[in-house]
C-alpha cells in the first residue's frame, strides 16, 4: 500500500531529477551544444504548460459534470496553432525582432514604450494569474491528501504546511533556473527542457490512466462506448453560448496569458519551430484529452456517489489497488501544477521587475544610477527574485484565504476572461496601423473593469457583492445587475460576462483609438509591428546566404578599407576550414564581422548596418536613437575639430603678419642704417671738406673762414640733434625716462608749440585753432607733450603738399579723454603706409624727408609714457593725427562746471 | 536581392503562385476548423422540447465523441500537409535565390 512518505520520497525524487535535467541543460546551453535543446520536438512539449493541474485533474471533473463541454478548453488553443500563419507567425516574428521580453513589455513597445500600459498589463496578469496559482497549489495538496486518507499507517498529514512547503519549493526551481541569468534573448533553456520532460510525464501518465480503464477496468472500445452512452452524461447536451464562449475564451488565453506568451514567443528559438509545433502540440492536446470521458464515467460508475469527480484520475486506479499506476498520475497532476506555477512566476516576475521595479528603482537612483552595467544587472536578477517570491507568495496567501474548495475549472475560466482583456490591445497592435496607446489603455481599463465587476466579485462570491446588488442592481439601477447588464437576463453568468466585457473592450478600443492621435513613436512601432514581414526578413534570424556575405563583404570594405576587409574575411574563411573567399555567413562569423565594424562606426550602426543586410532581427527604434546619438557623438568631434582648425588659421595668419611686419621693420632697418649713413656722411664730408681748406689754404678771408667755421658748426649740430634723436628714443624705449608732471593749461602747450615751429619757417603753414576746447587744465610732463606737437606741427609743415597748407588744431574730449586732433589739408599718408608711420625709421616719403624717421616714433613712445596715445585718424581729408591723454577726474569736473 | 523585398514583382513564377495559394489555404484552416467544431451546436441537445417531447433522438455521446475527435486529427491532418509543404520551402516568406545551395 502506497504510504504518505513513501510519496514524499518519490515527489522529492522528481524534483531531484528535474533539478539534474534543467542544471545538464544549462551547461548544454552554456557550452553552445544545444542541438536538440532547440528541437521542434521540445518547443511543442513545453507549450504544454498550457495542460496545467487544473486540465490534468479538472478536465475529468469537467467531463464527469457538463459532459463534453471540457473539450472546448483544448479546442480554442488547437484553432490558434494550426492558424499559425496567419497569427502566431507574426507574434513570435515581432518577439524576436523587437526582443520582447513579455506579454505587457509586448503591449507597451507597440504602444510607443508606455510603461504606463506594461504596467496595467502587469497588474491585469497579476490578478489574473494568482488565483490559478492558488489552483495549482490546491490540486497538489488534494492530490497529497487522496493519498494520506488511503495512507494505512495513518501518518500525520498538515494541509497548510504541505502547500507552504510545495510553494517554497518551487520558488527555489523558479528562482534557480529562472533567473539564474540575464540573456537578452530571456531564453531559459534548463527550464524548458525540464517541463518537455514534465509534459512527457504528464501525458504518459494520463494515458496510462486512460488505456487501465479503458482495456482494464471497461474491456475494450466497443465496451467503454456503450457504457459511456448509458451514463449519466450518455446524451449530447450543450449550452451553445457556453460552447463557443468558452472555445473563444480558452484560444484568447492561450495567446494571453504571461506563461504562453513567455514559452511560445520569448522562449522561442527558431520561428520554424512553429511549423511542427502547429500540429504536433494539437495532437497532444487531442491525446490529453482523449481518454477524459472514459475515466469520468467510470468513476462515476465505480466510485461512491458525492465523490470528487475532480481527483478522479487519482481515486480511480487507487480503488482498484494500483497504487503504482497512481503514483504515476499524481507525478502527472505533480508536473502539471509545477511546470505551470514555476513558468507563470517566472513571466509575472519579468514583467514585474522590467514595468514595476526596476522604473521605480532607477527614478529612486535619480540620473546617475543606470552608468554601471554590472550594477543594474544585479538589481534587475535581485528584483526578479523578489517578484517570483512575492508571486508565489500571493499564491500562498490566495489559497489560505480562499480555503479552496470551489470546483477547480471555474476559478480557471475567471482567470482566463481576465487574461482574455489583453487581446484587443494585442490583436489590434499587430494587425492595425490606426490602434493607439489612448485605445489600448481605454479597452484595458473597460474591459478589466467589467471582468471584475461581472465575473470576478461575484465568483469570489461571498460578502465581497451584496445580494442586494445581485438583485436589484447598484443603487436601485436594476440594468447594472452584474449578472444582467443592460437588463439582458437568463444568460449564463461565464457568457455574459465575456460577452459584454470582450465586446465593450473591443469598442472602445476601436472608438479611442479612431479619435485619438498616435505620438511619432507609436507610429513608428506600429509599422514596424503590423509591417513586421516587411521589416525583417526570413525566419532564421541571424543567419543569411552567399548572396549577403557578398554584400556584407562590400559594406565591410567601405568602412575598414578593402585590403582589411579581405583580410578579415580572408581569415574567417579558414577558420571555417572552407576555401574560396567568402565565408559562411555562420552567426559567430557576423558577430566577429559586427565587432570589427562597431570599431569603426559604434556599435548600434553595425548592428543596424549587419542587421539591414542579414536581416533576423529588424532596426529598432533604440537602434535608431543609438545610431543617432553615435552621429551626435561624431558631430560634436567634428565641430571641435573645426574650432580647432580655425583657430589655427588665426594663429597662422597672425604668425603670417608679424612676419611680414617682420621683414617691412628689417627693411626699413636697412634702408635706415643707408639713411642714418647717407646722414651722419653728408655733414660729415662738409666737416671734412671745410676743415680741409681751413687746414690748407692759407690766406683766407675773415669772412670766408668765419662761414666756413659756421658750416662746420652746423653739420656737426645736426649730427648732435640726429644722435640725440636716437639717444632720446632708446631712453624711452627702455622705460628709463623720468616724466617732470606738473600742471597746466593745454592752451600754452600748443602756443608754445606753434610759436616753436612757425618762428623763423619761410614756409607758409596757416594754423587754425578753436581755443574754446584747449581752455583745459591737465597734469602731465609739459614740456614732453609740447615736443609731440612740436613734432607734428612740424611735420605737417614739412609733408603738407597743398598749395595753401594748413592745419587745423581742435580738442575736445570723448570718454573721459582728452583729444588733440591735428588736421592738415595736404593729401595724407596712403593707405598701405599708415601702418607703418609710427615705427622707427619709417619715412614715408624717401626724398621729402629731412629727419631719419625717428619723430613720430618718438612721439608715440612719449604719450604712451603719459597714459595717452597718438594714432593716425584715416578717413579724413588731409593726413591728420590724433593725441588722445587722460582726464584725472577732477578735470572733468572742472570741466563740467564750466 | 533586397530588392526583391522591397518591391515585389506582382506576377511570380508558377512555384512561387502555388505557394502563395498554399499559405491562403493555410490561413483558411482555422477558419474550416471553427466552422467544423460549431456542428455539434446545430445537433439538438438532450434538455431541449424536440428531445424531451421524444420528437427527435438526442445524438448520443459516443457519436459526439467520434465526430469531435474525429474532426480534431482532420485538422491536424490538414496541418501536417501544410507544416510538410512549408518545410520544403525553407524559407516561408522569400522568393528562392537561384543558385544557391
């Protein structure tokens, strides 16, 4: 006889064993051997999570209470699969493309990335799926309690402690294979591979099950139809709207609910798989489903009346003494909740964490918390595992509150009508260009609403709805009933609520989302989603033909040059051990190839660019918005580049400048040094000459020798004054010079400076002065600047070639300055020379010249010494120069008294 | 080509026709399929007049179940026909590259 802990060891021997085959396959997986890993074969078995306790154990209570009502559960799912291309193709087309990670990140990315739709979807899920979670829970403990009433040593048996232990446990697997690691891909190969392995046991189970009552217990085909027609359920007896309500409610939940999505879309690694899965997992729904009404009508035969026709599948074999057989279902009901319960935690826990956690974890973190990868990594596995926890915990605490009880197929199918909400949103996204995020979020929230109003208060049942509400309706208005909307009554609650929660779901999403406006980006995942064939090309993702390893090959030699781009595929080729000069376009050879490009063109443009030609895997938009911060990146190179590059053309012209100022001052040097030469010559040959005849010739006259001695006297005063002049400049240049400041009035400085030049000059030189502005008191070195307008004046009279030359003297101050402005009406200094006037040895005009170009010079070192400056004013009619000097402040007060 | 992708030619060569009829016939399967699986809803049900009145006979569970079950590996039957055919295309939705391996 079959002891309570005699199935305790055979249940933690399976565990033990699923422990083996989900931790061999990971290392497969690791070791990149995982051939078989992604057969077909394992892809159809694990969408048999669909086949949870609920359909294992329920489908025969089902059977034994509405006939062949049960069947419908596994219909609506067979229509979807073998509908595949024409829906599930392009599901599973779009995961891969968009690198979906679930049903709610599905819904959000087709939406323009709302998160505030994955998080609605999330909460939707979570609801949804808890108390399937409870359900599972309760069919292993009733499964556990079957056997301690049949237990003959009579060992205690803790219905709480059981579940508390059953949950734990799979929290562990879920938390150990689910998120042991952080792919992109979210493929769980350990986990897969260990439910293909339940859904065999599962099946074989039923099976065996099935073949006993039918060959054993009923004798054949022939016998077990007839007995099935005298039953109690022997008579075709259907409730139309049931039979099709509930075919439409299990094909939406089948492509709904978080544990499909995640098997059938995120875990899948081939879209091809999908062509066998599309009959082969409808086989193995026909054959879970084949043998129900021969077990349900046999335990109504065998078993006393009042008997729970849900564990049938367990009580049967047991009443017959097979205690083996019934080991054997009860790891098939074992597999059933488990692989169910550890699939479903760990799809919430991913939505959970990507919608919930991890935005509110990274707006906690404020700006700078995402820039260490490793560090989000490890939140990202830690909140994963916290979900599952809370998940199964909510499951827990569901099962606790609940008490169980309630017949195991109705909480199934309130669950499902929840999950059911998602598929307008979901449909609408993939096949409707105009659907929008308002339209989504208004069908989500109608229909969810309703759900909970129509179906889940009232199913939950007790105090949670008055009977006044079930009766008269909420606030005396009998048409929102919640079992009779609108007044409709006599419908089947199931019915009623699917109906009028789909169909108002589905109106204002389609209402919403033709009186609203997409934002660009929803726009853009629109076409991308409904277009996708377009988009992406082939089913094989990263794989392509010899055609696009030519083009691969061009593109390459584009950006790292031709002779690289050889090379590297040169290299490629060898590794490969082929021969020729194309490789195989194997994923590892387009990796490397990705690699080398992103070194030149960042990473999301190789991507994008190997994408492109390859296909596999369509442009995102975060492809897009990477390639273009990559070009935000390369501009903002580029225009630093070309800052950089003007401002080297600046220096360059500069340095340009100063040479060519460079050259002018040596050779204007040179023509100086002839200059200075010529005239330290001249007087000095007339020295030498006059002295000569004074020495020789004797018999002079007292006239003649007195002018010769006058001559010598005055060539030799010129050189002193020439010798002076540069005396006087090198004292000022070297900042040697001591300034005599006093004060006076400018008036008598520019008298004293006109009387100077004019007195004992022949020439003509009229100057005109308006004696108003010159009635100033200043502070300088007087005698310094009367030399400066000495200097000028003189110069005016000297170069001014008009035939009445004359000069206009006026002052008057701009800016707290004093100017001097001296103006003659002679032709000026050209343009190209004006530069130049005020350097040493500048002359401007060879033959006029009388001085050695050291004057002005010298006047510009003199009023630099004073604080001022002296310019040359261009633009004017004459040449003219401009003495500018400062107005200590209680000049200008003076001057502004007067 | 990518070019093909980008602007498909509007007639095909014959294979590539047959195809496209294939996949069309592929996208009807679930809809055979519904209109199959709503039979058993035409059948009069053992609770209705006709059947308690003892006017007609309900169909009894055996036959149900022949007929759903039956009509069920039809489906599949029909699925595995298409499955088989879309195999040899290798690639379902790409015109084949003459000359490639």
């Amino acid at each position: 006889m079959a002891s309570l802990n005699m199935l305790i060891f055979v249940c933690i021997s399976y565990v033990v064993l699923l422990f083996i085959v989900a931790f061999m396959a990971d290392r497969l997986a690791a070791k990149g051997r995982t051939t078989w890993l992604r057969s077909p074969i394992v892809y159809t078995l694990s969408l048999s999570i669909y086949c949870t306790a609920w359909t294992f154990y329920g489908a025969v209570g089902y059977a034994a209470r509405s006939g062949l009502e049960f069947v419908t559960i596994y219909l609506g799912p067979t229509l979807v699969m073998i509908g595949w291309w024409w829906g599930l193709r392009k599901l599973v087309r779009i995961g891969r493309s968009q690198r979906i990670t679930s049903i709610a990140d599905l819904v959000s990315s087709r939406y323009g990335k709302s998160n505030l739709l994955a998080i609605c979807v999330t909460i939707l899920a979570v609801i949804g799926v808890t108390p399937y979670i409870a359900l599972q829970l309760q069919s292993i403990t009733l499964s556990f309690s079957i056997f301690s009433e049949a237990d003959p040593s009579g060992a205690t048996y803790s219905e709480t402690a059981t579940v508390f232990w059953v949950a734990a446990g799979l929290a562990v697997f879920a938390v150990l294979f689910g998120t042991r690691n952080l792919d992109a891909n979210e493929r769980h190969h350990g986990v897969v591979t260990a439910i293909a392995l339940e859904a065999v046991v599962k099946l074989f189970a039923l099976l065996a099950v099935g073949v006993f009552v039918v060959w054993g217990l009923s004798g054949g085909i022939a016998e077990t139809m007839a007995r099935i027609d005298a039953s109690e359920i022997g008579q075709w007896q259907m409730k139309s709207g049931r039979w099709t309500a509930i075919t439409f409610l299990a094909a939406a939940a089948f492509i709904c609910l978080p544990r499909m999505f995640q098997v059938m879309v995120v875990e899948n690694d081939d879209e091809r798989h999908l062509r066998t899965a599309a009959w082969a997992f409808p086989l193995y729904l026909l054959m879970m489903s084949l043998f129900v009404v021969p077990i349900a009508v046999v335990g109504l035969d065998l078993l006393p009346a009042g008997s729970n026709p849900d564990l049938f599948v367990l009580t049967v074999p047991l009443s017959q003494g097979r205690d083996g057989l019934a080991m054997l279902a009860f790891l098939g009901g074992f597999s059933s909740a488990t692989s169910m319960v550890i699939v479903a935690a760990m799809a919430l826990s991913t939505m959970v964490s990507n919608h919930i956690v991890m935005p509110i974890w990274l707006s906690y973190r404020g700006d700078g918390g995402a820039s260490v990868s490793g560090d989000v990594r490890s939140v990202v596995l830690l909140s994963r595992r916290v979900s599952i926890a809370v998940i199964m915990g909510l499951g827990y605490s569901y099962f606790r509150l609940s008490g169980g009880g309630t017949a195991l197929a109705s909480i199934g199918l309130i669950s499902f009508t929840g999950i059911a909400q998602i598929l307008p949103a979901l449909l609408g996204g993939i096949f409707w260009r105009g659907a929008t995020k308002a339209g989504a979020l208004a069908g989500l929230s109608v229909g969810f609403g309703l759900w909970v109003y129509t179906l889940l208060l009232p199913g939950l049942g007790v105090g949670l709805v008055s009977e006044a509400v079930f009766q008269q309706g909420p606030f005396g208005l009998s048409w929102l009933r919640p079992q009779a909307l609108f007044g409709i009554t006599g419908l089947d609650p199931l019915v009623h609520s699917v109906m009028w929660s789909m169909l108002l779901n589905a109106a204002a999403f389609t209402l919403v989302s033709l009186f609203s406006f997409p934002s660009p980006i929803e726009r853009l995942q629109g076409a991308q989603f409904v277009n996708v064939f377009d988009h992406s090309s082939g089913p094989r993702g990263w794989s392509g033909s010899v055609a696009q390893v030519e083009d691969l090959m061009i593109m390459s030699q584009r950006i790292l040059g031709a002779a690289e781009a050889q090379a590297l595929f040169r290299r490629q080729v060898i590794l490969q051990g082929g021969r020729g000069h194309l490789p195989d376009p194997t994923p590892t050879f387009l990796q490397t190839l990705e690699r080398e490009l992103s070194g030149s063109v960042g990473a999301a443009t190789a991507h994008a660019m190997v994408g492109q030609i390859v296909g596999g895997s369509s442009v995102s938009v975060q492809d897009l918005m990477a390639v273009a911060d990559e070009s935000a990146q390369l501009l903002e190179y580029s225009s630093q580049l070309e800052a950089k590059s003007t401002e080297l053309a600046r220096t360059a012209r500069q340095l340009r400048e100063a040479n060519e100022k460079l050259t002018q001052i040596s050779l204007q040097k040179d023509a100086f040094l002839s200059q200075v030469s010529h005239e330290l010559r001249t007087p000095m040959t007339s020295i030498r000459a006059f002295s000569e005849i004074l020495r020789d010739t004797s018999g002079l006259a007292e006239d003649e020798h007195s002018r010769y001695a006058t001559i010598i006297l005055d060539e030799a005063m010129r050189l002193t004054r020439l010798l002076d002049d540069l005396l006087d400049l090198s004292v000022l240049e070297s900042g040697q010079v001591t300034l005599n400041m006093r004060e006076g009035v400018l008036m008598d400085v520019l008298d004293q400076a006109v009387s100077t030049v004019l007195a004992g000059a022949d020439s003509p030189l009229r100057v005109k002065r308006r004696r108003v502005g010159e009635n100033v008191v200043l502070k300088s070195d007087l005698d310094r600047l009367a030399q400066v307008f000495i200097n000028l004046i003189a110069n005016a009279q000297k170069y001014c070639d008009a035939e009445r030359p004359e000069l206009t003297i006026s002052a008057h101050h701009i800016g707290g300055q004093l100017v001097v402005d001296l103006i003659d009406n002679g032709s000026g200094i050209p343009t190209d020379v004006q530069a130049m006037v005020f350097e040493k040895f500048a002359r401007v005009n060879a033959e006029k010249a009388g001085g050695a170009g050291l004057g002005l010079a010298i006047c510009r070192e003199i009023m630099h010494r004073l604080g001022g400056d002296v310019t040359y004013l261009s633009g004017q009619s004459g040449g003219a120069f401009r003495v500018t000097m400062p107005l200590s402040l209680p000049k200008l007060a003076e001057l502004a008294a007067q | 080509m990518n070019d093909d992708r980008s602007s498909p030619s509007v007639f095909l060569e014959h294979q590539s026709y047959r195809r496209n009829r294939l996949a069309d016939a592929a996208r009807l399967l679930p809809v055979i399929g519904a209109a199959v699986l709503a039979v058993p809803l035409l059948w009069p049900s053992a609770d209705s007049a006709q059947v308690v009145a003892g006017e007609v006979e309900a169909v009894p569970m055996s036959t149900a179940i022949l007929y759903i079950f039956g009509a069920w590996a039809g489906l599949i039957g029909l699925s595995v026909v298409f499955g088989m055919a879309a195999r040899r295309w290798g690639q379902p939705d790409g015109p084949q590259r003459p000359g490639q391996g």
